[in-house]
C-alpha cells in the first residue's frame, strides 16, 4: 500500500505544469510589479544644510558691503586717478642723513614726500609717505602724545561738514578700526592737532599730496615706525 502511494505522488509531481515551479513564478511576480516612479521625489536638504545655505549668503552680503565701504573710502581719501606709487617708490631704507635733531626724531619733508626717522651716527630710515594736498599743507613741531592699533577713525566736524557741503557725501560719526578704515594699521597722534601719522588702506597714494593733512603710510611701514618710536617722541614737519 505504501509502495502505491508513493508511486502516485511521484506521477503526480512529474505531470505538474511548468508554470508552478519556484523559478516559474518567480519569474512572472517580476514580470507584473508595478512602479510608481511619480513618488519618487529628490530628497529634501537637512535643517543644518539650510542653516549653512543661509550663513554663506549673509557672508556674501556682508563681503559685497564691505567692498562698496572700501570703494567709497578709497574714493574719499585717494587722488582722482589711481596712480601707482609715485617715484616708482620700493619700500623704506636706510639713508645718509645730516641734521642736528637727536636720533629717535621724526622729520617729515611735505615736498619731498618722505619721512625720515633719525638714528646715530648721521643715518636715518626713511620712508614714502602721502601729505596734505593743497589748502592742507601745514608744517610746525609737536610731539607724538599717543599712539593706537588698528584705530577708529572719527571725522572731525569740519570734514563731514565739509564733505556734505562740497560733494554731498555723508560721512560717518565713527569708523571701527580695520582693513577697510582710512586710518590703516597704526596711528601716531601728533600733539593736540588734528593730524596723525597713520597707516592707509590706499597704498597707490603714497608719494602724492592727496590727504587732508594727515601723514600716511604702506600699512607695512606704519607698524615699523609705530614699533621704533615712543610716545613723546619729536615731530618736524618741514
């Protein structure tokens, strides 16, 4: 009886259609699945990539004001051209100097456009610098009473009553020091006036008088002097 059994169920496996077997219907399920490509959507950006998104613009932003800043104050303070340094001007150097002012002594020589730090032994560093141009020349003797990094400009009342009155520009009460401030990287007060020795954010403007009393320095070159001399330091300009 077993025997039969088995033999029935071995006929009935062979005579099975093909169309039952595993690879048969695998197959055919392959061959009906439906996809809906329409659901398919690109995957939104994270909250942190949105986040970064939006810094990158401010900082675009604040860049694109920065610039336009500089441009204005590169206008205000510079000639109306811009010109290469003047006397194809290479930097400070040592120089013979002959004068009867004690080393550590400041000469500044408003038609030569120099300025002259005086050492021992009849030498001096001398450097390029920028003057007043004219209605603004002036020359005297004072002192350095104060020196700063990187300062803040304040405009005196004059000038932006001036700059108001003359090309309708408005002059901030206060300026933060920095790359972008007229008054560049050092100032050097001089006595109670209204003049500094000062860095510039114009450097193509040294060896002209374009200023409106001032005396400017290459950034570089500020900060050297700035280093060699004192507060109360002696100031000649000639």
């Amino acid at each position: 009886m077993k025997k039969l059994i088995w033999a029935l169920a071995i006929a009935v496996i062979a005579l099975a259609p093909a169309q039952f077997a595993p690879e048969a219907i695998a197959a055919k399920k392959a061959a009906t699945t439906k996809y809906n490509f329409s659901a398919v959507q690109p995957a939104k950006p994270s909250t942190k990539k949105k986040k970064a998104t939006a810094k990158s613009k401010k900082k675009t932003t604040r860049t694109r004001t920065a610039a336009r800043s500089s441009g204005f104050f590169n206008s205000l303070f510079s000639s109306s051209s811009r010109r290469t340094r003047s006397g194809n001007y290479r930097g400070k150097k040592v120089v013979s100097y002959k004068t009867s002012e004690k080393p550590g002594t400041i000469v500044i020589s408003t038609s030569k456009r120099k300025l002259f730090l005086v050492m021992p032994n009849g030498k001096a560093m001398q450097y390029g610098v920028g003057v007043g141009r004219t209605g603004f020349t002036w020359r005297g003797t004072h002192r350095i009473t104060r020196k700063g990094k990187w300062p803040d400009w304040h405009p005196p009342q004059e000038m932006i009553a001036r700059e108001k009155r003359k090309y309708g520009r408005t002059l901030p009460a206060k300026m933060e020091g920095g790359p972008n401030n007229p008054l560049g990287a050092r100032a050097l007060y001089i006595g109670s006036t209204l003049y500094r020795i000062h860095g510039t954010n114009a450097p193509y403007t040294i060896g002209t008088a374009v200023s409106s009393g001032c005396i400017r320095l290459v950034n570089e070159e500020v900060i050297d002097l700035y280093n060699r001399v004192r507060v109360g330091a002696k100031v000649v300009v000639k």
